[in-house]
C-alpha cells in the first residue's frame, strides 16, 4: 500500500506564473477530492472527481484554477497567473467505492507564491 | 451549509478519556458527522462517522444526541501519539463537499 502521493512536496513560485500538482491516488480508488489549506484552518474543499468526471467544484474556485482526471487515475491541479492569496497546501485525498467516506489524505504540496 | 463548531483547544492527561465536542445545530436530518485528525505535518485521517445511533470502532466512539445538533468524539485512553487537530465535519446532502471548521487542537500531557 504505497498511499496517496503528491508532486512536488514544495514549489516555490513567482506572481504570475502558473504551477502544476500532481496527485496519484491509492490504486483503484475510484473517487479523487482537492483541498486547500491554509495556516491555522481546516482544509477546504475546492474539487470532485468520480472516475474521470468533475462532479463538483467549489464556488470558491476561481477560473484560474482547473482539474483534471484524465483517465480516472491521477489527477492534476493548475493555478494559471498565480497570486499570493493563493500560497497555501494543496491535499489530494482518495476513497473507494465500497468505502466512500473514509478519505485517504497525501501529504500534500506546498505553495509559496512570492 | 451546515457547518460545526469546535472548542479551538483541549489538553488531556495520557492515559484519561478524551472526549470533543462538536456543535452542528444546521445539520439536516440525512447529513452524516464525520470525525478526522490530522498530526502535523501530515494530510487528514478518518476516524469515525455516524448518522443517528452512537458509534464505536478501534479508535474512537462517536456520541450524537438525540436531536442530532451535537456530537461527541471520545478517545478512551489518550497517549501522546493522539496529540493532533481534531476536525467534526459535514457534509451537505447532495454534494460531495465535505466542510472542515478550525478543528480542536488536542493536547495529550504526559
């Protein structure tokens, strides 16, 4: 069991530009979420993937932001003309299918936007 | 949305119950309560979930009152690996957005 993995742990970015995450969830597991943390509050919900479908994302989300779960495996989070605002961590967690609300969190990767 | 609310902080001697409350008086009659921790550093991890009747599984046991406005997370017998947030969350019915609030950092003193 090797976990939910996420890429790169850290980036460090300028204002303006865009970055990339990658998350791999745990093998077979069907459903994908992305979260956002900042300091001191809990994570937040930003994104759903059921297989290769976006089921749901968040109001909050702005349309610098995008998802993708291509083949319903690994999933990738974009933030295009990134901001300060936007340094926080990023998790990814998993579940099953047959076990839906126990999400399996990554270690997550943090955004720092200078 | 419903949300939940929790005290910011708790200490609690090693070995002694742990019990976190949560206040979740929106929450509708089909939303389930779920309890996550997270240690530092480290992403969420599940604990328990309930609906209406008490539950209890190898880590912790979940008490709802009867009005379904508030639950209680016990750890039966703290030790200091427990020290982490301890997050009470819903989620509204229909969505798959699941609601963290600030959570209530536990403290396990040895």
């Amino acid at each position: 069991d090797t976990g939910v993995s996420q890429n790169p742990r850290h980036k460090i970015t300028k204002r303006g530009q865009n970055v990339t995450f990658r998350c791999d969830p745990i093998s077979e597991h069907n459903r994908l979420y992305w979260y956002r943390q900042t300091l001191g509050q809990g994570p937040e919900f930003l994104t759903y993937f059921q297989n290769e479908a976006q089921l749901e994302k968040s109001r909050l989300l702005s349309d610098r932001f995008s998802a993708e779960r291509p083949k319903g495996s690994f999933s990738t989070l974009e933030i295009q003309r990134t901001e300060q605002g936007d340094s926080a961590m990023y998790l990814c967690a998993s579940s099953p299918r047959q076990s839906s609300y126990e999400q399996y969190f990554g270690p997550g990767t943090r955004l720092t936007v200078t | 949305d419903a949300k939940t609310t929790q005290p910011t902080s708790m200490d609690c001697a090693e070995g002694r119950a742990a019990n976190l409350p949560c206040n979740h008086s929106t929450i509708s009659g089909n939303e389930y309560v779920y309890w996550y921790r997270q240690i530092h550093s480290q992403g969420p991890q599940y604990i328990i979930h309930g609906l209406k009747n008490n539950e209890t599984n190898e880590m912790a046991s979940l008490i709802i009152t009867e009005d379904r406005k508030s639950s209680t997370l016990i750890l039966p017998h703290a030790t200091l690996r427990d020290t982490a947030v301890y997050y009470c969350i819903v989620r509204p019915p229909g969505t798959y957005k699941y609601i963290f609030g600030t959570g209530t950092r536990l403290k396990v003193l040895a």
